[in-house]
C-alpha cells in the first residue's frame, strides 16, 4: 500500500544466526557499514555467493519511528532467493535447510 510521499519504511527479519536482514521487494541485504546521520549501507545476501552489486541506504525515519530507504541502488543479476519463515520467527533461506538436513 502506498502511503502518499512518505519515504518507504525499511522492513527488517530476523535471520538465522539472529542479526537482522533488511528485506526488500523479496531481496535481503545484511549490514555492511554504519555511516554518518545513522544511516547504514546494506549489501545484497547473494553479494559474495552471485556477485551482485546490488546495495541499500537506509536512514533513520523523520518521525524518529524505524528507518526508511533512504537509496537503493544496482539491479540484481539473481532471482530473489527463496525464503520463508521458521516457526521460531526466523527469516531462513530454503538452501540453508536442505544442507542443514543432509
Ligand atoms: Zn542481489
């Protein structure tokens, strides 16, 4: 739902190993840097695995409620990877599973 010309909140999932993940459009990103203002540069999860250079900025809301995207930049050379929620509240990625279980 689109909510006027406010800046898109930032969604973040708990991930496996219990850090968050910045979720977007069915892409994750994990913390890559904290910079200056409170924002923080996020890098695709599949940066290291597929080489994608997709990146976000996320900035702290003007309402002091959450964080907003701030920059998102790159396109992704990957279909979104295939997640889904742990009944724990985890956000896993599909693969993780299938090696956790073999
Ligand atoms: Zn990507």
């Amino acid at each position: 739902m689109l909510l006027g010309l406010e800046d898109p909140p930032a969604v973040y999932v708990p991930s496996r190993t219990g850090k968050a993940l910045l979720l977007h459009e069915g892409y994750t990103f994990y913390l890559k840097n904290l910079q200056s203002f409170g924002r923080k540069q996020w890098y695709c999860s599949s940066r290291d695995m597929a080489g994608c250079r997709a990146d976000v900025i996320t900035a702290p809301s003007k309402t002091g409620d959450g964080d907003i995207l701030f920059l998102v930049r790159g396109r992704h050379i990957h279909r979104p990877p295939n997640y889904y929620f742990t009944p724990d509240g985890k956000y896993v990625r599909r693969k993780d599973i299938y090696h956790r279980y073999r």
